[in-house]
C-alpha cells in the first residue's frame, strides 16, 4: 500500500511538536497548507478530517490518530465512553 506523500506526514509530525502551531491550524489550515505545498486533493482531505477522508489520502494510522486530535483538540479531552461506563458502574456499586 502506498502511503500518503510525505509532505502530508510531515505536516502532522510537525504540528505534533509544535502545540502553538497545532491550535494555530486548528483555526485557520490554509497557510500551513500552503507552507507544506499540498494539493487540492490533500487539502480538502484534511480539511474534513474524517477517518474514510484520511484512509483515502493514505495517511499513516499512527498519524490519522493523531491528526484528529490535532484538528479537534476539545473532542479528545473528554473521558471517552468506557472512562463513562466505568464511572456510572462505580456510582451504582
């Protein structure tokens, strides 16, 4: 399987180290994308963000994970359903 062109790839490593950066592209993606010289294609890929998005442009899994938590940083700082599901098992214990 190819993997998506190493310009998207890097991007997110990139933005990975750089937390400013990350919340940055969080508001406004065009001028990273620029930056990194990304095609339409890739563009609108990342724009939506979505798993079928990011699989299309054969992002690495690794780093679809981490894109995600880079696009919506607030949907990832929640307890997840089984940090829920515990929570409610031990109030009614």
């Amino acid at each position: 399987m190819r993997l998506a062109r190493y310009p998207v790839h890097r991007l997110i490593q990139d933005l990975m180290a750089d937390p400013e950066g990350a919340a940055a592209f969080a508001c406004d993606p065009e001028p990273v994308f620029a930056k990194y010289g990304l095609n339409e294609e890739e563009r609108a890929a990342l724009r939506d963000g979505t798993p079928a998005a990011l699989i299309a442009l054969r992002v690495h899994p690794n780093l679809q994970m981490k894109y995600r938590r880079i696009k919506d940083p607030a949907a990832t700082a929640g307890p997840g359903p089984l940090a829920e599901y515990l929570h409610c098992l031990i109030e009614e214990g």
